[in-house]
C-alpha cells in the first residue's frame, strides 16, 4: 500500500494507525480499516473496506469520517468496478485503487498507472503551485530537482514530483537535456505570471467563519491582505491564513463558527501552502487566486495597483 502510492506520487508517504475508533459505532468498525495517513505535508485517513462495499456505504462513510474528523477521506481499493469508479470521480471522493490509480482532488492527484509511468494529472498540486510562484517572485533559473529540493527544503522525491506534474500539464517551464529536466526562468515576471496563470488554482481549502476576532499571530489573506497591498478599504472583519497543521494545533477547528451569511468575529482560511509576504501577508499572486472569479471593479483596480507596486 504505502510503497504503491509512494511510488505513483513521488511523495514521502506515513501510514500509522488510527486509535480514536470509539467515535464510531460497532458496525462501521467492523466494516472498514481506518490509518492516518500524511503525504507530503498534507494529512488524511485512509479507509480500506474490509469487504467488497457499495456506493451508498462508501459515500455514508465518505460524510461520517469528513464530520467527525474534520479531515479528508481517503479509500484504498484492492477491486473496483467502472461504475462505481466513475460515480466517485463524478462525486469528488478520494480513492487509490491498488496498482492503477490515485484520485484525490482536493491535493491535486489524479494519476494512472501504466508500466510504472504517471499518464495523467489533472489538476495542479499545491507543492509545485507553491514552486512556481516562489520561483517567479525570486527569478530562480536554471535548477534541477536536486536545487529545487534545497530551495523548497523537500525531498529529492517531491522535488522530482514536481518536475513530472509540471511536465504532465504541458506548463512550458522545463527545458530537456535528455532524461535532465531543467526549470528556466522564462521571461519578466510578467510573461511568467501570463504563461503559468491558467495552471494554477484558488489555494484556500476551507473557510472557518468564527464568532469572534481570534488573538493570534497569523498571516493575512484575501481582502484583509489585499487591503493592506492597495488603497482599498477592508471589510469589517478580518481574513487569516493557515495551513491544516495550525488549525488543529491553534484549535480553530474547535473555535465558535456562525453561519455564512451572518457577519463574522473573523474568517481563517485553511490554505494548502503559505508564501508569507512582508512577514505577515500572504503572497499577492495567491491573493490575485483567492479572487479569481470577481466581477467587482474595485478589487480588480487593487489588484492592479497591488501588482504594479510589489511584484511587476
């Protein structure tokens, strides 16, 4: 299990045991195996039926680990049929079928197995999302995954991870001296935002919108740091960034929320990396992500300003 998913993803992979199965009942214990599992960075539990199970089961299970452990549910599948593997796609629920395939969206995968060569990756991973922009803000060139390894303080296998992804979603950032794939810095910073901009995703994975302001030191995000980098007046409230580690260990998980129509203490994003900007914002290229789909001209006239101003 643990050597197959390394080697299709190119991550670091842990797998320990999950002990806190009095929260669930008799007979979900009886039915499935549930592991945390941390890949990368990024934590999940990874659930493994103990006999063959039906859709309406999997998505049962799918809700109930996702309310009670406020994590991602990932299945393991020894057997799988088309109809139930296109119903999960469909349904964005995460699953490794063993030998062939790894679908979790919500980290960026989704890869096929064929004589040990990745086929397909549909959706960027936030560990070379993070690689792009920090390339672009530094006007880091000529680097192999050895050097993109030491800049991002990873392993040589997410470094070369990254490469791959890169490569698979045909961004034209890599020049090939044979089997040596080689990261260019392509153009102004400009022209580089421009060519890698359509490859990138919102970074923001969830939204806590809690009843009072939380006394933390925490990195700005959206409009909270977008207001801070332009002459645009903030909401009333203030908008955080962490990443899924602080949520747990700072407790916001945990923390009074209100509804999303109601007007919040604050809001803390979960977001699936962090490039801290002036020590205490988040990026202006993520910011630029968070609001990708406004139609407001205010905030697109600050983005502009922004951009002009720290990163152009």
């Amino acid at each position: 299990m643990k050597n197959f998913i390394e080697k299709i993803l190119h991550q670091n992979v842990l797998i320990s045991s999950y002990e806190k199965l009095d929260q669930f009942s008799l007979f979900f214990q009886k039915s499935v195996v549930l592991n945390n599992i941390t890949i990368g960075n990024m934590e999940a539990i990874l659930v493994k039926p103990i006999e063959n199970m039906n859709l309406s089961m999997i998505r049962h299970i799918a809700q109930e680990i996702g309310n009670k452990t406020n994590r991602v549910c990932i299945f393991y599948f020894l057997k799988l049929s088309s109809y139930t593997h296109d119903r999960l796609i469909e349904e964005g629920i995460s699953f490794v079928w063993e030998e062939k395939e790894v679908y979790i969206p919500c980290f960026g995968y989704y890869l096929k197995q064929n004589k040990n060569t990745v086929l397909s990756v549909n959706q960027i991973s936030f560990l070379t999302q993070k690689f792009l922009l920090k390339a672009l803000y530094e006007e880091w060139d000529h680097l192999n995954a050895s050097d993109v390894a030491k800049k991002l303080e990873v392993s040589k296998m997410s470094a070369s991870r990254i490469f791959s992804e890169i490569e698979s979603l045909g961004i034209p950032v890599l020049n090939t001296n044979g089997k040596r794939k080689v990261y260019r810095k392509q153009g102004t910073k400009k022209e580089i935002w421009n060519t890698i901009h359509d490859f990138l995703r919102n970074p923001v994975i969830k939204e806590f919108h809690l009843e009072q302001d939380i006394d933390a030191d925490l990195l700005k995000s959206e409009m909270t740091a977008l207001s801070s980098l332009s002459m645009l007046e903030d909401r009333k409230y203030p908008v955080y960034a962490v990443l899924k580690r602080d949520v747990k260990e700072k407790g916001i998980h945990t923390m009074s929320q209100i509804p999303y129509n109601e007007s919040p203490g604050c809001i803390v994003q979960e977001v699936g990396y962090c490039i801290s900007f002036h020590h205490d914002l988040i990026d202006p290229l993520s910011v630029v992500l968070m609001f990708q789909d406004n139609k407001d001209p205010r905030i697109e006239k600050a983005i502009e300003q922004m951009l002009e101003e720290y990163v152009w």
